[in-house]
C-alpha cells in the first residue's frame, strides 16, 4: 500500500463515514454472535500433543493397561507438635468416612474402595481382633464395615489403641494384626504416613488418606460430579479437623476459578482507571475517549465471537489477550487520533499550505492517510509475531496465537476503519450543530516536560549515536548470554494460586478476596507423602523380552541399586525402597500370600536368590491364576492357550508431587537404561508417563521457542525490506527498523534471566509479543521520519528527528504507558501465570519503547550520514 493506495482509502473512509459506520456495527452484530453460538470448552494451559517416543508409550499402556491416571483426592490430617494417630483422631477420620457415605451424591462418586486410610487398618485390626475373641472357630474374614470399625475402636482405650497401632506398624510384621482389609492401599500401612516415618513408631504429626473416585462423563469432558464432591468433602474435613486440608483436581479448578474471579475483581477496576487516566491524559478531551472505548468494544465483540465460532477453549493464558489487545487498539487509537490533531493544525510538513487549519473531513483524511501504512504493517507483523506460535506443542499456546492474530486484525478494522469515520461523524456533529471546536493539541508537541523527555532520544541521536549504539549492544550480548540459563521446566505448584496480601483481603465489600493455601498444600503434600492419581507417576514400559529371566532380574537391580540420595524425584518409603511396582514386586508379594504361586517360583529358581531362572511365561501363568488383577497391572497377555503370550511389561514409579518434570523424566530414564543394560540387550525399555511427556513437552517448548523466533524475523525482515524498497527503494531500512527490537528482546530477556523468570507456557509467548509490539513502535518511529525527511523542505535531519520524537513519540508514549500500566496490574493476580505474564509483558513494553526512541534514532542518524545524502 503506497502512499496515493492510502490517500485514496482515507478518503473513502471520511467521505462514505455513515455507512462505513454502520456496516462495521452490523458486520460486528455477525462475528460477536459467534459468543452466543459456539461453545468452547474449558481448557488447560498444559494441555500437549507431542510426537514422540515417551508419547507412544504413554499411548500404548493407555490402550493394553489402562489408564493409572484415577480420580484420587487426597486427605491430609495434621497436628504440628502433636500426634494425629491417637485414638479420637483416628476415630474422627472413621466418622468423616461415615458421614460421605451417608449422603447419597457424595457416596455416588466413590468406587469400591471409597476413602482408605491408616484408620481403616487399625480399626479393620480391632475388629479381627474381637471375631478371633468372640469365634469358637475361625473367625468371619470378611471386610468390616464402617460402624463395625467405628464401635471396635469407641471400645477400646487410648492405651489398646496405641498397642493395635504398634502391631498394625511393627516393621518386623508381615502385615496388620489381623489383616488391614482389601480396602487398604496396596496392604502397607506406610503409604499413610509422611516420607520421614520412623518405622515402629506410633506417633506422627500428620498422616494421609485417599479418596478414590468413579469417572461417569465422557472421553473428552472433566468429572464434573467426582470434582464437585472433592470440594463438598474439604468443608466437611475442615468441620472436624482444626489443621487438615483436601487436595485433588476438583480442589485445584475451584480454587483457581476462584482466584481469577478475585483477581479480576481488583485488577478490573485499577486496570480500568489506568487506561482512564492515561487517554485522559494523553486526549485531554472526553470526546475523543468515549470514541477510543467505542473502538475497543468493537474490538472486544470480535474476540468473544471469533473464540466462539472456532470454539477455541478457554484457558489461564487466553485471559491475557483481552488486555493485549486493549494495549494494542490503545496505540492505534492514539495514533490515529493523534496524527488527525496534527493534520488539522498543519503539523505535516508535506500538507503544509495555505490552509493550516482543516476542517474535520479534511483532518482526519490526511491523519488516517498518513498513519495507515504504519497500521497496516505494524498489523502484518505483529500478527506474524504471534502466528508464528502455531507450531508449538501446546495447544493453549497454538489458540493463544490464533485469538491473538484474529483480534490484531479486528484492531485494525476498528481503529483504521470504524473509529475514523465515527470520529468524522462525532466531530461534524458537534462543530456542526453545536459550534464546539474540535481542534486539540497533539500530545506531547507543546512545550512541557513531556516534550522535553522526548527531545532527549533527538539529542542523544544528534550528539551520540554511536555510544548509544554500542552501549545497547552490550546490553543486548549480556540478555543474550542470560538467555541461555533461563529455566524451561513447570510443574504444577507453578500455576497453582498464591494467598492474597493482607491489604486485598481487608478490601470492602466483594473486592476483598479469599484466602488461598493451594499453593501450600501441594508443597507439603509433595514433600511429605507419597501421591496418588494423576502426575503422581511415571512409567516404564518394557516390550521386548517381557518372559526373559535376564529382564526380571534387570528390573529388580534397577530398583534395588537406585541411590535414594541421588534420585531428584523418586518417592524412597521409610524403609529406604523407592517406592517402584513392577514384576518383580508383584511376583514376591502374591507369592508371600499365595501357596501355588510361592511353589511355583521355588520351582523356577535354580540359584536361590528369590527369582526365577527358567520358563518366566509359565510362572507368569500361575501367577494371573491366583490373582489376575495384580498381574494385570504390570504384566499385558493376548491370546489364550498355546496362542498366549506376554507381549509388555511395566514398571510403576512413584515420584514426589512437588519434583519438577526433567527430575522425574531424568530418574525414569536412568532406570530405564539399566534395565537394557542389564538385560544385556534381551529387553527395550522406555521411560514414560504423565511427568515423562510433560518432560517432553518442555524440551519441545525451547526448540519451538527457537524456531518461532528465527521464522518470525526472516519473515519480518522480508517484508520490512520489500515494503521500504517499494515504497523508498530502501534496502536497508527495514534492517534498521528491526534492529532495536532485537535489541529490545535481548535486553528483555536477559532481565528474566536475573529476575529468575522461566520459559513455561505462558511466557513462551514473549518472543512474538516483545518482537510484535517492538515492530509496531519501530514501524511508526521509522515512517514518520522518512516521511518527515522526504517532506522536510531544509533536509534537516535535527528537524526530522524533532517532529518523529514529539509528534509520533507522544502517540508512542500515551500507548506505552497505558498498555504497560494494563499489563502490569496483572501482577496483582493471585494466579501465577497471570501475574508472571502481566511483569513480562509491561517489561517487553517499556523496553519497545525505549528502544526505539533512543536506540532507533541513532541507528537512522548513522544511516543518513553513511548513505551521505539529505533524503532517505
């Protein structure tokens, strides 16, 4: 688009401005009902896709095994100083039990298990203990219930009590005094108890108990009801405990939705009188504002409506789009806006004339004129900036991209299309009708310290170019440096909400915001107890040599070599094991119990060291006879008779909630080399499972960090460089005007790096915002010049740079004060990758800016004297 293309299209705006007005209103009625019609789905920010090998596997299990990602909550009792397995603590976790099953919605989301703790196994050996009192013969074996466990334990006193637990705990047993009952997890009484249990003891200050849960929805929709009941559950333990907490997914969404309302509830209004106070300031007219906020709702409407019509789900990083695009529309308003003030006052050196004062019409035509090309190629690349994330694995980061390039374009309509022509139509009818002059003053033109502010990017381009250069060079080599050690790993305590300060709980009314010890409870939870449920695992699949006695005796040196103090994430029980189920474990375990499956593998043990040395199909076989679900778990048979074979195996590994992902990938990688290695080739083992892929996940994340930038400046570059060539037979300019975002970027990044920012999944898309913001400054810095030196009747460039700094400067400033004051009120969310998104975000903005008001000017001084000629 030249310059006659762009005159032409102002003048069709400003001359059919009604019905320009009103086919953008009935053409945004269109797309806006695209919010009532769709219906996109809740989303996760985590939620990936990736090729890979781990991916495969995860797959693979998911189909022959079945998933191990159940709905699990889990139960937390603590007494700091105290001793949480007393006797009416332990009775208190028995009624709790009693009181879920007693109501019918929350007893509808449990399976057969229902909620199992410690008490269950204590209690569960109070009632063998009086069978085996009360019997003439063997005593009844069947499970007790509730009330059987509860009276057992009201029977006793705190010392029998404390004797049952003894024995119930004595490392030495081979299992509860009496049995813990098939309800119990696993039949170890230590999964209940925090990491650091000394075995034998019979006091702790806190213990754990699971709740498991059914799953009645659909493949691709949350368990509304297992989730509701998790949160119905937490009020009823905070009734009977003074120290215990919930945790599950159901917890985390609630608190989470729960954090984002209350942190939009004080974000909102101080957001709100930000942009306020800034157009008021930089407009110093009421008019011009309520017109900017008309374009913005416009803007609004097309985003509500375009995440509807491709049902684009929602997620934590899509609520920061409204607010990047609230910044963006800012700076077209402003510029636009702006430059119709400048027109109108006879501020354009190339429509300098005879008629300095224009009429509205003819302001807003030379304005928009002016300024459309900046528009339409700060759109083109700031919409690529963000485009470019299409290739990520994240899918929240892929419709991140999308909603983001379509609101970028309805940006455009609004602020180059609509808000013209309703400018036009506003103004002529107030000059018009009422007789109010609608000449103001551009921002930051007048004498004051915003100008002089501003006039101090010209000096330093006049006096220093080459200092200021070499000064942003070194700071852009040290960010690059700093790059390289920012971290890429998240988990999930990243994203959970923290508790909010003092002073917005002590807020009136509903803007006082609730307390949240989320964040917290993870912390604890994954530092003191063995989880359950999804993430609490990763994997090892073995598919070749699953019957091969060299590869169950593989798997069992992996396991009993593992060095406890050098696993990261590995969960190590209170007797030093890590605490792995596999074959092997299974194998020894059922065999303990099981008569047939001991004999069998007496049988099959040729060297005495409790593994079998022949015929591992044939013990396999015996075992799924005496217990198939065991086996089943970590063994996958197809066919039948002379047909069956194993075709899989697979190992179990419990690692630390509050262990980052590379920890988890890492120590289930090392397990599985060993295990190949020492089945000296007989087996193929590949560590997966939820942490494994998320591992995964985050090392894609970096090579697609990588590779969306390089894309995104080659592509920038291009078209940089053709549009100066046809429009200035220019071929360096456009590498001029992406050289102080790069710059920009660096500086950017580098500060992560000693702020201790990470690269996850809301930050990942700061390349393309800082490069797509950083593009559109730069376009409008650079325009303006050129435009001022080929319009400048002396070829003055100190003139040039006077009018490029005051002139579109002051637009500059206005949206860069407005758009970093929006964003950074994002730090006040309780939600962390709110909050990290809204520090980065105003840090990319004020550096943009800086950039290129001082390192710009200079890059474009030096160019002018190299190139030694007086136009550009």
């Amino acid at each position: 688009m030249n310059g006659g293309v762009a005159a032409r299209f102002a003048a069709a705006i400003v001359d059919n401005s009604r019905l320009v007005v009103v086919l953008v209103v009935l053409l945004t009625a269109v797309v806006a009902a695209g919010a009532a019609i769709g219906d996109p789905e809740d989303g996760g920010i985590g939620r990936f896709d990736v090729d890979s090998e781990e991916t495969r596997a995860r797959e693979e299990i998911e189909s022959t095994y079945g998933t191990d990602d159940a709905i699990v909550a889990q139960i937390v009792v603590r007494d700091e100083g105290g001793d949480v397995l007393a006797r009416e603590s332990l009775l208190e976790g028995l009624r709790l039990q009693r009181d879920v099953r007693e109501d019918d919605d929350l007893n509808a989301t449990l399976d057969e298990r229902g909620i199992v703790g410690l008490e269950n196994a204590v209690a569960t050996a109070a009632v063998f203990e009086d069978r085996r009192a009360a019997a003439n013969g063997p005593p009844d074996a069947s499970e007790p219930t509730l009330d059987e466990q509860i009276t057992a334990l009201e029977s006793r006193s705190d010392e029998e009590v404390e004797a049952l637990l003894a024995d119930v705990l004595d490392p030495d047993a081979d299992g509860a005094r009496g049995q813990p009952g098939p309800g119990a997890v696993g039949g170890d009484p230590y999964e209940f108890l925090p990491i650091d249990y000394e075995p034998g003891s019979t006091t702790a200050d806190a213990r754990i108990a699971f709740v498991f849960q059914t799953d009645d929805s659909g493949p691709d929709e949350d368990p509304e009801a297992a989730y509701e009941a998790q949160v119905a559950i937490a009020d009823r333990v905070d009734d009977r405990f003074d120290d215990a907490f919930v945790f599950g997914q159901g917890i985390v969404d609630e608190a989470s939705a729960s954090a984002v309302g209350d942190s939009f509830a004080i974000i909102t209004p101080v957001a709100l009188a930000f942009v306020l106070v800034a157009l008021g300031t930089a407009y110093r007219d009421v008019v011009d504002v309520l017109v900017s906020i008309v374009g913005i709702a416009v803007v609004m409407a097309w985003l509500a409506g375009v995440q509807g019509w491709l049902e684009i789900p929602s997620s934590q990083l899509l609520i920061a789009v409204p607010f990047l695009l609230i910044g963006l529309s800012i700076d077209y308003s402003l510029h636009v806006i702006m430059r119709s003030r400048e027109a109108r006052a006879g501020a354009l050196k190339r429509d300098s004339g005879d008629d300095d004062r224009r009429g509205v019409r003819a302001g807003v035509r030379v304005g928009l004129a002016g300024v459309l090309l900046a528009l339409a190629a700060a759109t083109f690349s700031t919409g690529i900036g963000f485009l470019s994330n299409v290739v990520s694995p994240l899918p929240a980061i892929r419709d991140f991209a999308i909603l983001c390039a379509a609101g970028i374009l309805a940006t455009l309509v609004s602020f180059a299309v609509f808000v013209p022509a309703l400018k036009v139509e506003v103004d002529s009818l107030l000059e018009g009708r009422f007789g109010i002059d609608r000449r103001k003053r551009p921002f930051g033109t007048g004498p004051g310290p915003v100008n002089r502010a501003l006039s101090s990017g010209a000096f330093l381009a006049r006096r220093a170019p080459i200092a200021v250069v070499i000064v942003a060079l070194v700071l852009a080599a040290g960010g690059a440096y700093g790059a390289a050690g920012i971290d890429t790993e998240f988990n999930q305590s990243d994203f959970l909400p923290r508790d909010a300060p003092d002073w917005a709980k002590s807020l009136p009314g509903p803007l006082a915001t609730g307390t949240y010890t989320i964040s917290d409870d993870a912390e604890y939870l994954g530092e003191n107890f063995q989880e359950r449920g999804e993430g609490s695992r990763t994997q090892v699949l073995i598919r070749e040599g699953a019957t091969d006695p060299a590869t169950l005796a593989a798997v069992d040196d992996a396991a009993t070599d593992l060095d406890p103090e050098s696993t990261e994430a590995v969960v190590v029980r209170s007797d030093g094991r890590p605490a792995i189920e596999s074959p092997v474990t299974v194998l020894r375990e059922v065999a303990s119990e099981n008569e047939s499956v001991a004999a069998a593998l007496d049988e099959r043990d040729a060297d005495g060291d409790g593994l079998p040395d022949e015929d591992l199909g044939g013990l396999y076989d015996v075992l799924y006879e005496a217990d198939a679900d065991a086996a089943s778990s970590v063994l996958h048979r197809t066919g039948d008779g002379a047909d069956r074979e194993y075709e899989s195996a697979r190992l179990l590994v419990s690692v630390r909630g509050d262990a980052a992902a590379q920890d988890a990938a890492a120590d289930t990688r090392s397990i599985a080399a060993a295990i190949e290695s020492g089945s000296s080739g007989a087996a193929t083992a590949v560590a997966t499972g939820g942490p494994v892929t998320t591992a995964v996940v985050q090392d894609a994340l970096l090579e697609t960090l990588v590779r969306a930038f390089a894309l995104t400046l080659v592509v920038i570059l291009a078209f940089l460089t053709v549009l100066y060539w046809v429009r200035y037979r220019s071929l360096s300019l456009g590498v001029v005007t992406l050289a102080p975002v790069v710059a920009a970027l660096a500086w950017l990044l580098g500060l992560m790096a000693v702020l201790d920012l990470p690269f996850n999944s809301e930050t990942a898309v700061i390349t393309s915002l800082a490069i797509g913001l950083g593009v559109d400054y730069s376009i409008h810095v650079g325009e303006r010049f050129v435009e001022e030196r080929r319009a400048g009747e002396s070829g003055s460039i100190e003139d040039a740079l006077a009018a490029t700094v005051t002139g579109t400067g002051g637009a500059l400033l206005g949206s860069a004060l407005t758009s970093a004051a929006g964003f950074g009120v994002l730090a006040l969310a309780l939600s962390p990758p709110i909050r990290r998104f809204g520090l980065v975000t105003g840090l990319s903005i004020v550096f943009a800016f800086v950039a290129c008001l001082t390192v710009l000017p200079c890059l474009l001084v030096l160019r002018e004297r190299l190139l030694g000629r007086g136009a550009a």
